[in-house]
C-alpha cells in the first residue's frame, strides 16, 4: 500500500459509557431488549439512571473503541466525533488521546451534552445499550477533514452515525474524500435495529461505496432479510466487496467474491462483558488488512481482540493487543 | 442501643475517582510518592491527567466508600459532602443514593468542580492519590442538619476534611450535636501525612471527643511519632476511648481500655488494587459495632469487607457484603 500517516481514520459518535450490573427482571420492567441497542432522549436517560444501580464510567463510543483497539495493536489512528466541552467530554478526549490515536475535532461549546450510553451488564455477559446522543448529534461536514481523510489507508465509520442526520452527511463527505485520494472505505451495520431502521440506504452504500463491510450474524441477517446465516452469506458476497462477519462463539467468516475463509473464535476462559466485541473485531482486522495482512490472518487478528475484550468489563482494551498476537 | 434512623451518618469529601494503571517508572517521573494521598490544585491536576493513560471514573471518596459498604452490608446511613451541579457531580450523587445511602447535601451551584482523585494503580496493587479537592472546599457548617446527626448512631468522619477549614467547622459542629442526641462519634486518620498536617488537633480530638478512632499502622505511627507499632498501640490505649488499627495483611487490633482484640485478615486470592481497604474496613466494623456485635466480631466484617474491596480495581464493593458474612 502507499505510504500514509494513519492506518484507519474513525468516524463515529463519540460516547461515554456507564457500566451497571443489572438482572433480566430489571429489563422487562422497564421494558428493554436484551443486547440490542436503543436510542433515548434525556428525560428517558434521567429517568432510567435513576433507577439504575451505581456505575462505572468509561469511555466508549462503538468507533473509538475500535481505534482504541488498532493504537493497541501498534497501529496509528485518528478519530473524528463530536464532544461538548463538559467533564464526560474531557474524559473521552483524554481516554482516546492517551492511546495514542490523534482526535482533534472541536468540542461543541454549546448545546447538548456529550453524549451517553447507559449499559446494563447481565449476569450472563450480555449487554443492553441506551443510548443518549447528545452532542453526537452536532457532527456534520464542517468536522470532515479530508486531508485526514487522505491520510488514511482505510477510513472506517459505524452504521450509528446514520441516527444523526449530519453526521451521516459528514460521512458520505469523508467517503467521496477517501476515494478521490485512492484510499479505502469501511463500515459497520453496528445493530441489528440500526440495519431495519437504515436497510435500503446501507444496501446501496454496500453495493456502490463500501470496500470492507463488518457486521454480526442478526445485522447480516437483518440487512438481506433472510432467516439463514447461509442465506445472508450468498447475498453478501453478491454485493460487498469484502466482508467479515461475525458469529460470536462460532467464530468469523470472511467472503471477497467467490473466497471464503472461516476463521475460529480465540478461546474466552469466562465471558464478563460482551460490550465491544465487534468494535474489537474491526481493529484487530483492520490493523491486520493494513499492514498487508491475508485475510484470515485480519479475522484472526479481530478474534484475540474480541477475546480480550469480552473478559472483562468496558470496551477497551486493558492488556496491549500487539503483546497478545 | 437506642433507636435510630440510620446506623451511621458520614461526613467526607465527595470525589469521583479516575482509576489509571501505571509503573513505578511514572511515579518517580512525576515526583509522587507511592501509596499517600497529595491534595493538587487545578492546574496540576490537568497537567497530571493529560500525561496518565486511559482511565476509568468510579465514584470514591473515602466516607464516601465506607457509607457504600454500611448499605452494601444491608445497613442504613445518611452522607454529607458537597459535588457541583456538573456532571461528576450527578455521577457521585446517584452512585451513593443508588447504594440506599440518604444524601440530600445541596450542590454547590457556583465555584470549583466536583473533586476529582486521579488514583495511579501499579502493578503491585498499591495505589498513589492525587486529589483536586474543587467543591469539597465548599463544604461547610450550614450543610450540617443537626437532626440528621441526632438520627444517627454514629458519626463517621474523614481526617482528610480537615484540608478545608470549613469543612472541619462542619465536623465539629456535628460532633457537638451528635453528643448532644446521646449519639457516637467517629473519624479515621486517613492518611499519614494527613497526621503529619495535624497531628495535634487530632490527638486533642481522640483524647476529648472521639469514641472509635480508625487508622493505619503508618498513621498511627505518625501521630504518636514513634517507632514501632507497639509503641503506638500503648499510646493509643492511653488516649482513645476505642481505636480499631488495621494493618494490612497482618490483620487489625481493636484497643478498648485494658482490652485488645487481634484480628487475622480475611483471605485474598490475589491484590489487584488497594484503594478502598481502609474505608470499607471502617463500614465492617461500623456495621457490626452498630448493630451490637462485640469488638472482635466489628474486626472480622471489617477485614471482610476489606478483603472484597482489595480484590478488584476501584473502592466500591462489587459483591453485597452481607452475602459475604
């Protein structure tokens, strides 16, 4: 590949997690679908709080995890996403600044705040995300800087982005960007609720712009509305370019036109958070694909990053990924 | 023991933690002293995280954490300490009120953020506290409600408030109206150099007014500036009415008069992180002593709870104490 000063410029929202354990009757009472993810205004994020046990605060944010996971693995990175200027936004903006990945997108200095994703940690490791964008919802355009744009092999976003508006029209900018500098674009269905609300324009994007594509067996699934992974798997491959596709404890699999390469799960001694374990996925990949990785060597590389993560509570790392390979 | 609303009443600085590993090599680089508490002003304190890596945010403070483990053990308790109206501050007071701790101390409206601890974890498991004290400055005779504290048993207080002079007015105020209701009063050292600031007030307090004093070797020490632990112990049997001495892996020793109870340490299958071990042995003994339990069973539930909280990283209990007994 060409020489570039980023492996993976991130485009996502950037987001403070608070982490609470939680039990499946806590759920339904308050009417919330297990490991799935959902948008909530502020009331509803206060009101839910309320009720919600004590809690750890972390940074996350599906995308910065990810970055946070290519800067683990040695790679170089940088994020684009919108803070305001409040204490959560500092706290992201330090977190992912400390790993390493260059994050210079102004801070909103009005508006909402930086926005939060309350997690309720069930005793069998599944997550269930409540999402308040805040000042997600500031990104647009102007925060596109294409010579960043230009400056990375592969510029990757999350399917998240298309719940604010102008955020998704900063990313069909930074795609157009990436394309016109020779570079690579990617993306992630990043839920399966995301793929029903946005199908037939991430179809389109797959079929016409997208040069890797992630998601998890429900989002493939839910995309090409078939009720077979097989099924999904021959409609992937007749429209993306390649795609690595999640299946949890069955491992990944890998199409680029006629190959494909399935690749194990790393072994998980006890599953204790499955928070960012697609995030994981995608950096170990795309740090694999950036360096010049085949690509069963990239979908292995994503599964000792999803091992890692899911081990422990948050979604990012806490032992160095590149010590791990 | 006379009825009473809660078991105990705590008075402390409300802080949120910022839990960061780190080396030795970075304590000396940056001139901090392994395993105390330095109290840092604004500046330093953003020049300190800008140079620590990815952290995580757990709500802490010392009283703070030991009325966490009093609600943990299924005890009841009521808190006094001052956050801002900002977000750290909505963090701190939601986390304690989730325990089941009672705090309706007004947040300061004005004026410095909630206090922050940016606490470095080494390898070894010792933990070193850098504090940016912000709105517990704030803290003073007027957010004491004199009912409250006649409500309650006992009341507990950190030597660390005596860094704000009007955060210690509010202790002494609670300590003439907890004696007023017929209650106790409490407090613990903190911090060896905490003694070292003012180890005089603190030995006329233990002598006059305080009715179960909790400390370390080190502080203990330090106050009576002598040598050895058994030097200390005879100093304190002189002086206090009760004192409860923890000393790490050696166990605690509880001095009433002629009595001494020594305690062994409750089994820990591996250190992770020490913040928290000497508040939530004061929750055990709290618990016990004011639920009737004789001074060697207090012992026992503080090495308990301490045993808990050293397991893993931050200060609040992750399991219900009162599972553990």
């Amino acid at each position: 590949m060409t020489s570039a000063a980023f492996d993976v410029l991130g485009i996502g929202n950037a987001i403070v997690d608070i982490l609470s354990h939680t039990d499946d009757a806590f759920l339904s009472q308050h009417g919330l679908i297990k490991g799935s993810m959902m948008l909530i205004d502020e009331e509803r994020a206060e009101t839910l709080y309320a009720v919600t046990g004590p809690g750890v605060e972390v940074s996350g944010g599906s995308c910065g995890n990810t970055m946070a996971g290519i800067a683990s693995f040695g790679g170089t990175g940088a994020y684009i996403g919108k803070v305001r200027n409040d204490q959560l936004g500092e706290v992201f903006r330090h977190d992912l600044k400390a790993t390493g990945v260059s994050f210079e997108t102004a801070s909103a200095t009005s508006g909402p705040a930086t926005a939060r994703c309350l997690i309720l940690v069930t005793p069998d490791g599944q997550r269930t995300m409540n999402t308040y964008l805040g000042a997600c919802t500031g990104l647009g355009p102007v925060d596109i800087d294409t010579k960043v744009v230009g400056a990375a092999r592969v510029t990757y976003v999350e399917g998240y982005l298309w719940d604010a508006p102008e955020a998704k029209k900063a990313v069909l900018k930074a795609f157009d960007a990436a394309h016109q500098a020779g570079r690579l674009v990617s993306i992630t269905l990043s839920d399966s609720f995301c793929v029903h609300r946005y199908r037939e324009e991430f179809r389109d994007l797959i079929r016409n712009r997208v040069d890797i594509l992630f998601g998890n067996e429900a989002e493939i699934k839910a995309l090409y509305e078939v009720e077979t992974f097989e099924e999904a798997m021959e409609a992937t491959r007749k429209e993306a370019k390649i795609a690595a596709l999640t299946r949890s404890e069955k491992g990944s699999i890998v199409i680029k036109g006629s190959e494909t390469y399935a690749v194990a799960a790393a072994p998980v001694a006890k599953v204790v958070d499955t928070t960012g374990a697609g995030d994981l996925y995608a950096s170990g990949f795309l740090f694999g694909y950036t360096h010049g990785k085949p690509l069963a060597e990239c979908a292995r590389l994503g599964g000792i990053a999803a091992a890692e993560i899911i081990s422990h509570i948050g979604a990012r790392p806490e032992q160095a990924l590149r010590g791990l390979v």
